[in-house]
C-alpha cells in the first residue's frame, strides 16, 4: 500500500505547516527554501503524510522511500550536506583547473559561506543545539571541577601521570632561584 504524501512545493507551505503543527521553531521564508532547495538538489523532497506528520521522500525513485522526519532532522542534515559542499568547493578552489572554474568555485563558495550562517542560526533553534550546549557545559564543568582537584603544588605530577614532559619557562626558574 502506497502512502499518500503531499509535498510542500514552495517554501512558504513548510512555513505554514511549521506555524500551525511546530510551536518550537519559526523559519523565514528564505530559510525554508534554503532547506528545500538541498533537499530537491540531493533527490529529496519533503511534505507531509496522510497524519499531517513531516516526511522526508526519496524522489530519485518512482515509488521512492517514505519516512517520518522532523524539522531538526532536516536542518541537521542541510547543515551536514551545506558542510560538505564548502569543503568540496574549497578543495576544487584549491586546485582549479583554470580562471574560470575557479570564478564559478569562488562565488559558489561564497554563496555556501552565506548559506551556512542561515543554517547556523536555524541550527540554534533545534533541539540537537539544546543537547550539544548541554554537553558542553558538562564538559566545561567536569574539566574545571578536574582542574581545581589538581592544584598548581602538584601540577607536576598531574602533568606526569599524562605522560606529558614539564619544563619550567626561564621566567620560572629565576622566580625559583634556579
């Protein structure tokens, strides 16, 4: 049984969709085609099923494959796929095989750049940013609550047990009378 699927063909139908069934994240209209754009580009289009629930479909196939997809899945993986490109576009920028190409990498490359700042911000709104701020503070806390453990008296022997080798600086070693 094939499931029926409308996909959101203009930008301003995802931010309607998101107006009345996402109450934790608004996008520009610019922002949605953005998302769109790089879905359509890599044989992707999103809409809705029958549930009014977002899906993403795989349109490289007649009857290609149906699934659930949110919002944060969807920008997360714009976010991914924008990344790749600038890092393919610089490569080629990098090596180019004359002026011209290099023009048309440079100004796409640009074009990315600016792409990737709007996909940031919305990547901000997402709940994978709650959860990567989350882990950052974690870590931030666990590495001070690390730190204040290790007091410079036995800085010696935390830098040590790391195998890592300590040399004082000359400034030290004249504080120290050496």
């Amino acid at each position: 049984m094939k499931q029926e699927v409308k996909l959101f063909s203009e930008p301003e139908e995802l931010v309607e969709w998101l107006d009345e069934n996402d109450l934790l994240m608004w996008l520009e209209v610019e922002d949605a085609q953005i998302l769109l754009n790089y879905m359509e580009g890599h044989d992707y289009g999103i809409g809705i099923d029958t549930d009014n629930k977002m899906v993403r479909v795989d349109i490289a196939e007649e009857n290609g494959e149906v699934e659930r997809y949110s919002i944060d899945e969807l920008i997360s993986n714009v976010c991914e796929l924008n990344y790749e490109l600038i890092l393919e576009t610089r490569e080629r920028m990098n090596s180019p095989k004359n002026f011209q190409e290099f023009t048309k990498d440079s100004e796409k490359y640009e074009s990315l750049i600016e792409e990737e700042k709007r996909l940031d911000e919305m990547f901000s709104k997402t709940t994978y940013a709650k959860m990567v701020s989350g882990m950052s503070k974690e870590q931030v806390e666990g590495l001070v609550n690390n730190i204040s453990r290790h007091t410079l008296g036995n800085a010696k022997a935390f830098i040590a047990e790391r195998n890592v080798e300590y040399k004082p600086s000359g400034k030290e070693m004249r504080k120290n009378g050496r």
